[in-house]
C-alpha cells in the first residue's frame, strides 16, 4: 500500500532539509577557517625566521631611551637568541620576553656621540631548530654638546652652541640681547633662557624665551633651523629673577618681580610645555623642581620646604634642620642639603624618604654638588679650601672633589686656585665635566656680565675634564683638563 505523505510529514521534511543546508554551511565556514588558518602557519612556516621590528633602527637616542626590542616573525629560541647578540661597542642591559617580542634593557648609558651596531646570526627557532636569517642594522646616539655664555666679540652675552662631536659652534640668541640664565629641554631641541637688552640700562627688565638649537633628535629627516626665537614671559608687569625647568620639560616654576615694587615678588607655574605661566601664589628665594616636575623645594631661612605641585592635597615636608639644599638626584628620591652648626662649619647630607646620611663636614663653602650619572653612586662637588694668600690673609679656593656615597669617602680630583666663581656642567652620559674660569673686576656698571656676586666678567675659558673610573681605594691616574676656548658658564645638553 503506499504511503501517503501528510501535511505534518511534509514540514518535518522541509524542516530538516533547513538543518541540513545550515549544518553544511557551518562546516563549509569551519572547513574555510581551518584552511585559511592552516595556509597562514604554512605561510608563516615557509618564510625564513627573521627579525621583522628594531625599535631603534635609525633612531638618535639618548640617555632617556632606556631599551630597545626586536620582533621576530617566528617564535625563537631564545636562549640561542641571546648567546649570539652582539652590540659593537658593548652596550651592557638585561633580556626579557614576550611571545615573539625580545626586550633589551640598558644596564648602563650609552655612550654619546657613537655609533653602535647590532648583529644577530645563527640563532634559531623554538620549533624546528631553524637558522635565523642574519641581521645587521646600527643605531647612534646622540651627539656631545653644550651650550655656553659668550665672552668675547660678536659671541658676548650670547647664548652659543658647541657640537662637540661636529667640532661646529652655533650662535643661538640675537645681538640684542643679553643672557642671564638658560635651561634645556629634555628632547635638546629648545633651550629656555632669560634676558635683558644689550647695554645694561634695563637689567631689572628680564624676560623669558625660548630659542630652537637645531638639533632634531625625534625626528632626524626633519631640518630644524637653530636661533627661532619665541617669548614665554615679557617684562611688561613683571620681571623674570629666576626660574627652574623640570628635567622632563614638563614643569616651569618662575620667580617674578614687580616693576613697580621691588618688594613684591612671586612663583609663577606652568605645567604644560607651551603653556604661559601662572600665579602659583607663593613667595621664595631659592627654589629647585624635581626631576618629574611633582615637586619644589623651597629655600628660606627658617628651613627647606618641599611642597608638592601634582597634589594639592598632600601635606608640605618641612627640614628646620637644613638652611639650604643644593639637588634632587635624577629619580628624586635622594636631596642633597645642607646643615650649618654652631661651631660655623657646614655639612652636606644626603637626605631620602627614611635616612639622613652625612656625607662631609667642612669649614669653608659647598658651592656645588651633581649626581654621577651613569651609576648615581658617586657626587662631584665643588668645595673651597682655606688657605693663605699671604701672612695676613685668608681665602678660599675651590676644587673638584668625588664623594662615594656609600662609605662617605672624598677624593680630591682638581684644585683650581684663582677660580672665584667656578661653575661645572656633568655629561648626561658621565663621560666628563665641563667647567669655567672667569676673570672678575669690580663692576663699573657698563658691563652686561657679571657673577652671581655682582662682579663685571671682562674674561673667561672653557676646560674640560674627561672623569675616571674611581675606584674604592684612591689610587687612580688624574686625567689633566684641556683648554677649549673663550666662555662661561657651560652646560651640557640631555
């Protein structure tokens, strides 16, 4: 008898043939998944294992760019990868991974002014032991310079420029103005500096600005022109006295004078690179910016005061004990200070969160103290001595002096007798020091350069002084300094 279809039987029947459609292209979209994802492997598998990414190829870096990576297009051995990096010259750091991705950590800074090259052969891959193609590629760091106050001729008063790798000097500011205090940027491509017009009838006129000095670091197919000049603060109101940039660019505290009352000066903020200043409605002398810009330390005659500028908030860290202090070392984390006594000696501390430890006690002056860059744990100093001029007199003569900050421990590294007003400058890469030698006269009120104390400057020269590797137990050869040329007060760019 045959069988009659009902009309349920006949949905039942179309119902399933739905499925069946939907189950063959679920599998047909698996089976294309499946393939593609296999031909990728397949693809990946046939090329070569290779560096794909070198995060410093071509790049200028400096002290600030602590690390490279390489990526890889194929998962390494990485135990190969390591044993047969090479860095010409050597570039000590630490290895670490992830996935396909090799981190390299400086350990120590690069040297400025060089170029390294990195190779990497017969390293292999994690699955079937396959060679790496070769890689070579080089990267450079960023060149030695400085800028300094002209002394003589067309360069006096000038803010200046000394490529020290390209042995090229560069005259940053115009004619017309006279430089008192300049500051960089981290990126080394702006410097900030105050100034007065040339002739000193308006030295009480101080304005800030910035100056381009043509180094391109970022970007170096991009021509930068070195001189552009830009005003930050005029002196219309007020006048500039001081002013501290932080070390990341970030954070500019000025400290401004009224024209009309002498008596009334301010702080003045910004927190933003291009950004004009702000009242930050408190009163200093002295005063220093941390590093990262969080902090000010202000110094007064009751005491340091450190006031916090990212937390308005926080509670401000007073040191009665302390009548001045001289640096935050390059995290922050540690302050230099200085603690006088009763018996009229003076000494230098270095101060943390947790410790106060005492480094040297002296009769005559700190002028100076500056982190050792490359491992933080040495400051060089300069101090003064007492000695007799003649049977009558009594003066002090700087020098230059290490400190170890672990067992206290001075080493005399320079005297410079007949150097009143010396200033010093370390390389960001703690390769050497530059510093100053001024012939000072009393001022006549004509001359545009003067000391800190107020003498006209009718002469000054350069040196530099290449720094040893100190070691624990003194015996070390001193390096002489070399003459460069004509200037003053030098300082390093980052």
């Amino acid at each position: 008898m045959p069988i009659k279809f009902t009309q349920n039987t006949r949905k039942i029947k179309k119902k399933r043939s739905k499925e069946q459609r939907l189950y063959r292209m679920v599998l047909s979209g698996i089976l294309a998944f499946v393939v593609v994802i296999g031909m990728a492997y397949g693809y990946a598998n046939a090329q070569s294992p290779q560096v794909i990414q070198f995060s410093w190829k071509d790049k200028q870096v400096g002290v600030q760019d602590d690390g490279f990576t390489l990526t890889f297009n194929r998962k390494m051995n990485r135990e190969s990868v390591e044993e047969n990096l090479l860095i010409k010259p050597s570039l000590p750091g630490k290895i670490s991974w992830s996935e396909r991705k090799m981190t390299y950590q400086l350990t120590e800074l690069p040297s400025y002014g060089t170029t390294y090259s990195i190779q990497l052969s017969q390293a292999k891959t994690a699955r079937d032991n396959t060679l790496i193609e070769p890689f070579v590629s080089k990267f450079k760091t960023r060149d030695r310079a400085f800028v300094y106050l002209g002394v003589e001729r067309k360069e006096q008063g000038r803010l200046v420029l000394y490529n020290l790798t390209q042995q090229k000097k560069t005259l940053l500011t115009p004619a017309h103005l006279t430089v008192v205090n300049f500051e960089p940027y981290p990126n080394s491509d702006r410097i900030l500096f105050s100034a007065f017009p040339r002739n000193g009838r308006q030295k009480n006129a101080q304005q800030l600005y910035t100056v381009t000095t043509g180094l391109n670091y970022q970007d170096i197919s991009n021509n930068v022109t070195a001189g552009e000049i830009e005003s930050v603060l005029d002196s219309k109101n007020d006048s500039t006295l001081r002013f501290d940039l932080s070390a990341n660019g970030k954070t500019l505290v000025v400290q401004r004078i009224n024209a009309n009352n002498l008596e009334d000066s301010e702080l003045w903020i910004s927190t933003q690179e291009h950004s004009k200043p702000q009242r930050l409605g408190m009163k200093a002398g002295k005063f220093i910016v941390s590093p990262n810009g969080e902090n000010l330390a202000i110094i007064k005659a009751e005491g340091v005061t450190l006031v916090s500028l990212s937390d308005s908030e926080k509670t401000a860290q007073l040191y009665p004990e302390y009548d001045s202090m001289i640096r935050f070392s390059p995290t922050g984390s540690q302050k230099l200070m200085v603690k006088s006594h009763e018996d009229e000696t003076r000494s230098l501390f270095l101060v943390t969160e947790t410790e106060e430890k005492e480094l040297f006690t002296t009769e005559a002056s700190i002028l100076d103290c500056k982190f050792e860059p490359r491992e933080q744990r040495t400051v060089y100093c300069l101090k003064t001595e007492i000695v007799e001029a003649d049977e009558d007199t009594l003066v002090e003569e700087p020098y230059l002096a290490a400190i170890d900050l672990e067992t206290a421990n001075t080493i005399p590294l320079l005297a410079l007798p007949n150097y009143p007003d010396v200033k010093m400058t370390i390389a960001p890469d703690g390769i050497a020091i530059l510093f100053d030698q001024v012939v000072a006269t009393v001022s006549d009120g004509n001359n545009d350069l003067s000391t800190q104390n107020g003498q006209a400057i009718s002469a000054g020269r350069l040196w530099i002084l290449p720094l040893p590797e100190i070691p624990k137990d003194k015996n070390f050869n001193r390096i002489p300094p070399e003459e460069l040329f004509a200037g003053f007060r030098p300082l390093w760019l980052p």
